[in-house]
C-alpha cells in the first residue's frame, strides 16, 4: 500500500496537487492502517473511473 501527501496548488481542481512524499507500506503494517481508518469513521467507496 502506498500513502501519497501532496499540496494544492492554486485554485482547487484547475491545476492537479504537487505530490510531496510517498510511503510504501509493507502488508501487515498496511492492514493495520487500514483497521485504523475503519476505526476512524472512513469506508470504502466504488472507484470513480469504473464503469458500472
């Protein structure tokens, strides 16, 4: 699993973020971030670019 961070840059959704760091995670620690963003209130959704 990878964490991206990143900037916005301008006026939001005319020019794309600045990607600033990029974290790999390795399985049992991602699945640990994982528990904790579940924890957190946040859930999964379907990806914007599938086609359904």
């Amino acid at each position: 699993m990878f964490i991206d961070s990143g900037r916005i840059l301008g006026v939001l959704g005319k020019e794309p973020p600045l990607m600033t760091t990029r974290e790999e995670l390795k399985v049992d620690k991602a699945r640990d971030e994982w528990k904790k963003l579940i924890a957190q209130g946040w859930r999964r959704t379907k990806p914007v670019w599938e086609d359904s």
